[in-house]
C-alpha cells in the first residue's frame, strides 16, 4: 500500500493486491481497520481474522461434484484460441471504453423486460445481460458457438464458516452458457434468468478450487481527514485478463448514482459495440 500526498492538500491511497492471498473485500476491510485506527480509536470497528484454513480443500483432496463446464469451457478456450478474435488479437490493438448509464437510463432499460410479478431485476442483472448480448454480436461468432458468463462474487455474508473479519480471498466464478443464436436471438429477459443463474450456483466446490479475480469498491472509507471523492481501479483490464467487465458506480454533479461499465474489444469492433448499444438498447433512453 502507498499513500502519495498531493500539493492541494489531499492525498490519494493506492493498493496491489495478490489473488491468491486476498481480494478486494478483504483490502477494503483493511483499510477501514487502518482508518479506524487513524481516527484515533482504541481498537478497529471490526478485528481482521485470516482464518483462511476455512477454505482449503479437504485432506486428502476429494471431488464431490464434476464441474463439467469449466472443463469444457477451458477445452474451448485452448481449440479456439486462433479463432476468437478476442483470444488472437493483441493487447495493444484493443481499446477499452467506459459507459455510463443514469438512473433514467436504466429505467428506460427495465422497461424492454416484461413485469413479472414475484421478481425484481437489479441493475447488475440487466446491464450485464444487455452488456453481454451487444459484446457477443459485434464479434460475430458462429450462431451455433457456445459463449460462456463468469461472474465474480464473494462469498462473504453467504457462508457461516467465514468470520465476519475475514479478510482473505473468499471469491467465487460461476458460470453459464448458452449458444450465441438463444443469447441473441431470445429475449431480453432469457438473458436476465441466465445472469441470475449464474449468480445463484455458488457451491464450497467451486471457491476452494478456482480463486478468480474481482474488486469492490467501499463508499465508507473515512480517514477523518476530509471527504472522499472517488475511487477505483486504475484499468479496467490488463493484459492478462482481457475478457473482465468491470461495473462501478459513482456520484455524478447532481448527486445521483451513475453506474459506469467498462469494455474491453478489438478496435475494429468497438466502434460496432457503440452503435450496437445505442441503436438497440439506449435509443429511447
């Protein structure tokens, strides 16, 4: 961690975090830990507990459920790798752009998915199922190709083994596929059941044996210093993880929450993701 005063008085704390010790949860607990101290108190809000002997694989290791789709999807992955042009295109012949949707902007957006009378769609839900069906037509796969969401979660809060101070890396990736002709062609609210599927697989199989990367940003972080005006991470993917969509959300000049979403694509195709975006989902926005 470093902290870099600036001349106007302010200061800007930046962090680097290894997955396979912890993650962006457990970064923010931290430094709330830290700030607490700062402010002058006896003892953190909240003790940090490592415990992270909760999450290691049985001894001896023992599979008790065949995640046939991460083989699969992995399987893929290596066969296509020349004809993905997400795979085979270099890092510096890609572009990264953020999109920002308002609040009306995203109700604009819940009323393309019929009302249903039990559930609620969230904004994660509805962006990332939009978000996810633009991406996959701009690259033009095959309609037949299979085209796999990973969602980053955590398991904090979900799973009474963890510690409420447990600052390790409790993440999980579930995934779901589907063809690119249903994911493109179905409507938009087969997509949205597909994202909460994904969100609702969440197995100890699957964390204690795939660590994946993900960041959550905190608005509570108070130093007692002065008021915090942003934070984040400083790109929205690296030349490792080139297929991450990150979400953010941020207080704009009127004091409302934009959600911005990040992008990652070839040149040649995010000029079509734009119009993709603005021509089928935001033209009523």
């Amino acid at each position: 961690m470093e902290v870099t005063r600036l001349k106007c008085g302010g200061f800007v704390v930046g962090s680097h975090i290894c997955h396979n010790i912890g993650d962006g949860f457990g970064t923010i607990q931290i430094l709330k830990d830290i700030f607490d101290l700062a402010r002058g108190k006896a003892k953190p809000g909240t003790l940090p507990v490592w415990e992270r002997e909760l999450l290691m694989a049985r001894s001896p290791p023992q599979v008790t459920e065949i995640r046939q789709k991460y083989e699969a999807l992995f399987n893929e992955v290596s066969r296509s790798i020349f004809d993905d042009i997400m795979l085979a295109t270099p890092i510096e012949n890609m572009v990264c752009e953020y999109f920002t949707f308002s609040p009306s902007d995203v109700a604009a957006l819940r009323c393309l998915v019929p009302l249903h009378p039990v559930k609620t769609v969230t904004s994660f839900e509805l962006l990332t199922a939009i978000m996810w069906r633009s991406r996959t037509v701009v690259l033009a796969y095959q309609p037949s190709q299979h085209v796999p969401l990973m969602i980053t979660m955590t398991a904090r809060r979900r799973w009474s083994i963890l510690s409420d101070g447990f600052y390790g890396n409790a993440l999980l990736c579930p995934i779901v596929e589907t063809t690119i002709s249903d994911l493109c062609m179905n409507p938009l609210s087969d997509t949205i059941e597909l994202v909460r599927k994904a969100k609702l697989e969440m197995t100890t199989e699957e964390t204690c044996n795939r660590w994946p990367i993900g960041w959550q940003l905190c608005d509570e972080l108070d130093i007692g210093w002065a008021k915090r005006i942003s934070g984040g991470m400083p790109a929205a993917a690296g030349n490792k993880s080139p297929d991450i969509i990150s979400h953010f959300v941020y207080k704009n000049e009127k004091g409302e929450n934009m959600i911005v979403v990040s992008m990652l694509l070839p040149r040649t195709a995010m000029e079509k993701f734009r119009k993709e975006l603005i021509a089928v989902w935001l033209k009523n926005c």
